[in-house]
C-alpha cells in the first residue's frame, strides 16, 4: 500500500504542494518550521481523518484562508482517489468521486501508522489516550467497528444528558440503557479478543529495541467484570450521585506491564520513549499480519533521539515496509540519517512550505 500523490491546498504553511511519491522511504529534510511534520500530518489525516497533534480544522487551514484541501491516490487494492475538504461551513469527504457517508466504509482504503513525540503520552496520559489507540487499531482491522464505537458514542452522550435532568424521564434512559448495552457488550468483546493477539506483538517489539531486559505486557481492565447489564444497575445510586453513566466501555483501561509493575509509575523516561516505540512497532506489524500489506509507516523526530541500539531495533521494520514496496516517510532535520538505512532513499528538501528533490 502506499501514497501515490500527494496535494494540498491552504493546508498548514503550504498554499499548494503536488507530489508524485514513488513506493519506498522517502526522507524529509529540513530546518525547524519549514513544514515537514505539516506533510506528515496531512498523510495521516487521509488514514485516519483526524490530526495526530489533536489539531482541529480551523488550525490546519492556511492563516488567513476559508478552508484547507487535502487530496490523495492511494494505490492498495486497486487505486483510490480521496479528497477532503473543510471549511467551519462545510466538510467533504470523497472516495472516487462520491460522498462518503459512512465513515466505516473509508476506513480500510489508506492504513498509516504514525511515530512521534506524542506517543509518549500513550504511557503518561490518561486512559482515553490508550482506549483511543486502541479503538483506531480495532477500526483498521474490523469494518464494523467504528459504527459501533459510534453508536455506543451517541448513547452514552445521550445517557448522560438525561442523568443531568432534574426530572428522570425512565422510559427514554431505559431505550438508551438498551442501545448502550448492545453496542457495548460488543466493544468489550472485541477489545478482550485484541489483547491476546497484540500484547505478544508489543513484547517482541520491546524486546528489539529496547536497552534493557524487562518484559513489557498490556493488559485489558475492562470497567465490566462479568455482565454489563447487571453492574450498569447495580451502578444506578452512584450514577444518579454523579449523574453520568460511571460503568461501561468508555471507562476501560489498558495497563501497561513492564514485569509486572505499571509502566506510567515505574518506568524511566527512556523505557516509556522504548514503549512507545513498541506499541507502534507492534500496530504496524498488526496491520501487516491482518490485511497482508504493511500500513505507511510516518516517522517523526523520533530517530535522531534513539541511540544505536534502539534504531537497529526499529529497522527490521523500516527494512520490511521497503522491500514489500510499502512507503515509510522520516523527518529529520539534518542529514545525519545513519549510513545502516542504505542510499535507496527519496530525499526531498522542506523549506517554508516548499517541497523540492533533494540533489544528491
Ligand atoms: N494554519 C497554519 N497556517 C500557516 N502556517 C502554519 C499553520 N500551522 C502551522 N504553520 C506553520 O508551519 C510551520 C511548522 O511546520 P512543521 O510543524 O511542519 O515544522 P517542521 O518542519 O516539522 O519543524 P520541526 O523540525 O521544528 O519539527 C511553522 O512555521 C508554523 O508557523
Ligand atoms: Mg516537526
């Protein structure tokens, strides 16, 4: 699978940029604030609709302009055109020229897997960071289940808003409570499904790159224990206390294990920079096993912070995603990309939102 072209408009500091990218690495140098993340951002934005920095909208549109686009061909099974247009009036969305309309059948078109400081956060931050994570891998491998994140969204939303009534009305909290539970149960189980599969994945991950002998375990503390039903009303005293729905899903943690001990407590700041790496590596090995193309790999910053051990840990996969003629995009501010990655690279040169072929 990889990107074919590549065109913004009004998107970040680029008014207009044309690429043609072939299959392979391709390395983005550069100054700081030049715009090499900004292209990064982009690619991932066609994966997954969303920004990997949290951006909304309004802050990836050019200074001063109405709206940003963001195009692509994407060559996978087959060719796709996608085409994303936002403006605070209107957003667009196109796979070969028709609307999509439901977000689900986008999904599987374009698979990227995104390495950057942010990651770190998936160790540090709160659970919704690593539920988030979690979710994005489930929707990149199960074409049912970002519908059913999404209903279970609304219902609990719609739930809450009813618990902050002052006037309970039984029967409305009694039809959310049963579209609640439906598409809950059904989260958790695949949730519960996922981690057998995963967390062997994430242990040989750090295994590779990591400095030191510890074993890194993931482990699902779903909020349910056993019957969703049962403890959503044995939680009614509590949810009326609060006035939120405090049993389900959404409360889910995923505990990171290094021996057994949690890493966001324990780990030092390198063993949590190795972790993240990991769970990352272990996404887009996931995603290769699953649909049998290895995902676009986005790389950013992150290499000129690893030493030799954990670079060398990092480039079986890097090496991987080249020969199965996937894409990896790398930013680096110098050009001091280690002499192991080979010269079969595509270097382009980043300055001020303009993106040339790098002379070699
Ligand atoms: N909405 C926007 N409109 C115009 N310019 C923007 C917008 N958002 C960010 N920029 C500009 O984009 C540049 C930053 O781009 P980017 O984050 O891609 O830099 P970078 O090349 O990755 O730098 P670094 O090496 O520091 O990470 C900055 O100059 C910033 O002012
Ligand atoms: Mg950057």
């Amino acid at each position: 699978m990889h990107l074919a072209h590549l065109r913004l408009r009004d998107f970040r500091n680029y008014a207009r940029l044309d690429l043609d990218l072939s299959p392979g690495f391709h390395l983005l140098i550069g100054n700081n604030a030049q715009g090499k993340t900004n292209i990064l951002e982009a690619i991932y934005l066609l994966a997954t609709l969303r920004s990997f920095r949290g951006a909304g909208g309004a802050q990836m549109t050019r200074h001063g302009r109405a709206g940003y686009f963001v195009g692509g061909n994407v060559i996978g099974q087959g060719e796709h055109e996608v085409k994303m247009y936002w403006s605070s009036q209107a957003r667009r969305l196109t796979l070969d020229g028709r609307a999509v309309r439901k977000l689900a059948d986008y999904f599987g078109t374009f698979r990227a897997v995104v390495f950057c400081t942010e990651d770190l956060q998936l160790i540090k931050g709160a659970a919704s960071r690593r539920r988030r994570f979690l979710d994005l891998l489930l929707a990149q491998t199960h074409p049912t289940y970002l519908a059913l994140l999404q209903r279970y969204t609304r219902a609990l939303r719609s739930r809450n808003a009813l618990l902050k009534r002052r006037l309970l009305d039984a029967v409305a909290l009694e039809s959310f409570t049963h579209e609640l539970l439906a598409t809950g149960s059904q989260l958790i189980q695949h949730r519960r499904e996922l981690m057998p599969r995963f967390s062997p994945l994430a242990r040989l991950a750090y295994r590779r790159i990591a400095t030191d002998e510890e074993e890194l375990r993931l482990e699902y503390q779903p909020s349910v224990q056993n019957d969703f039903a049962v403890e959503l009303a044995q939680s009614r005293s509590r949810e009326l206390a609060l006035r939120s729905t405090v049993v389900g899903p959404h409360r889910d943690e995923i505990r990171l294990l290094l021996e057994a001990r949690s890493a966001a407590q324990f780990a030092s700041e390198g063993q949590k920079r190795s972790i993240a790496i990991a769970l990352k590596m272990a996404q887009a090995e996931y995603l290769t096993g699953i649909h049998g193309t290895a995902p676009v790999l986005l790389i950013d910053d992150i290499m000129g912070e690893l030493d030799a051990k954990r670079r060398g840990g990092l480039l079986p996969l890097l090496g991987r995603a080249h020969r199965a003629r996937s894409q990896v995009f790398m930013t680096v501010t110098r050009e001091d990309w280690p002499a192991e990655l080979g010269r079969d690279l595509t270097r382009w040169e980043v300055e001020a939102g303009i993106v040339k072929l790098a002379e070699s």
